[in-house]
C-alpha cells in the first residue's frame, strides 16, 4: 500500500515504518483503517487500470509511430498525477483530519500537533509556522495540524494555492507535452529549451504569490496580537 503518511500516525503521532503504521491502525484505529484500506484498494485498482490502458499504445511502437505513442502515456500519466493528488490523498487528508479531531474531542492525548524537539530520522526535520512563528513543529502532519486549527482561513487558503498549482502544472504539461508530440515545439532544436521558460516563469509567479500572501497573513496576526 502506498505510504501517505510518511512515518507518523495521523491521528495520535506514533512514529514508526510503513508496516508497523498499518498493524498501528488496525490495532489502534480501527475505523480509520477500514477507510485507509477502502481508499488505498481503490487507488490500486485504478492504477492498475491506468497501467492496462497504457498497453494500448504499444503496437504504434511496433510501427514505429514513438511520438503518438508518447501521447497517451502522457496523458494517463497526468490522469494517475491528478486522481493521486486530487482525489486520492485529498481523501486520506478529510479522513486523517476527522478521525484526529474526534480522538482529540476523547480527551485522548495525540502528538501531532506537538512541538518537536528537533530534527529526527522518523519525524522530520522541523519548520516554525510562517503565520504566528510557533514551532518548530514536524513538516507535514504537524505543521498541518497548527495550522488547520490555530489559523483555519490561511489553512484554507493554502489548500487552494497547492491544488491551484499543481493543476496549473499538469495543464502546462499536457500542453508542452502535446505541443512537443506533434512537432510544434521544436524541442530538439537549439531553440527548443526556450519554451521552458514559461513554466519556470509560472513556478516564479506562485512562489512570490506564496510569500506575498504569507506576509500578509503574519502582519494581520501581529496586527490582533
């Protein structure tokens, strides 16, 4: 099964390997891993899916025809990118977040939000939150976890910037893909690499985006507090 989590249980922080994480669920969390195994069955059988469908493109590379056959793949392997990042992980999140918050509500004590101590092989390597500067709290399920509840709008915003770039990233690459297959864009020219600077154009334009938001997120913090 894929390892979504990383190293840490998402609902109390236990630290530990891909394997003992999943007996950690089903021991532990139950009801979470019922719905972990639903969602990663799922995610298997399309995968699988996709990986059936990209067969079709080899009898054009039998013929010859490896730039047609270049297309499809292509453009299931966005199709996998976008149904893993979009719908797949997206669930694991709502899921990992309602399980954690009716854990939490128990009284039942969950590390996720902790401080960490410092950088650890398991936990990773620790980040202060951009907002308020508290932390350093783990990169990932506990820089999350602050953030979703001491700074719940800069949470929501920073869910659309991700999705709003990684979907602007496939877009352009179905295009310099598409572009790239049918011979608009001469990439085995001298002029080729050219056209990648749009996109590292886009890539600068979301990252100012980012921290321009992000400092206006912590001035209106210091502005109430």
């Amino acid at each position: 099964m894929p390892l979504v989590f990383g190293l840490q249980c998402p609902i109390c922080g236990e630290l530990g390997s891909g394997r003992s994480l999943s007996s950690h669920y089903r021991t532990v969390h139950p009801d979470f891993f019922i719905q972990y195994q639903f969602l990663n069955r799922r995610f298997s059988r399309i995968s699988l899916g996709i990986i059936l469908a990209s067969l079709v493109s080899i009898p054009l590379l039998v013929i010859g025809l490896f730039q047609i056959a270049i297309l499809p793949w292509g453009l299931l392997l966005v199709i996998w990118f976008a149904y893993t990042l979009f719908m797949f992980q997206r669930n694991l999140e709502v899921e990992g977040d309602r399980y954690l918050d009716e854990w939490t509500n128990q009284g039942k004590r969950s590390s996720v939000g902790e401080i960490a101590t410092g950088p650890t092989r398991k936990g990773g390597t620790p980040i202060v939150c951009p907002i308020c500067r508290k932390g350093p709290f783990r990169l990932g399920l506990g820089l999350r976890y602050h953030t979703r509840i001491a700074h719940p709008d800069y949470f929501s915003w920073y869910a659309r910037w991700v999705r709003d770039a990684e979907l602007t990233m496939m877009l352009m690459g179905v295009i310099l893909l598409f572009l790239g297959v049918t011979g608009i864009l001469p990439l085995n020219t001298p002029i080729g690499p050219v056209f990648v600077g749009p996109v590292l154009l886009v890539v600068a334009i979301f990252a100012a985006n980012r921290s321009r938001k992000q400092r206006g997120w912590r001035r209106n913090y210091l502005e109430k507090n």
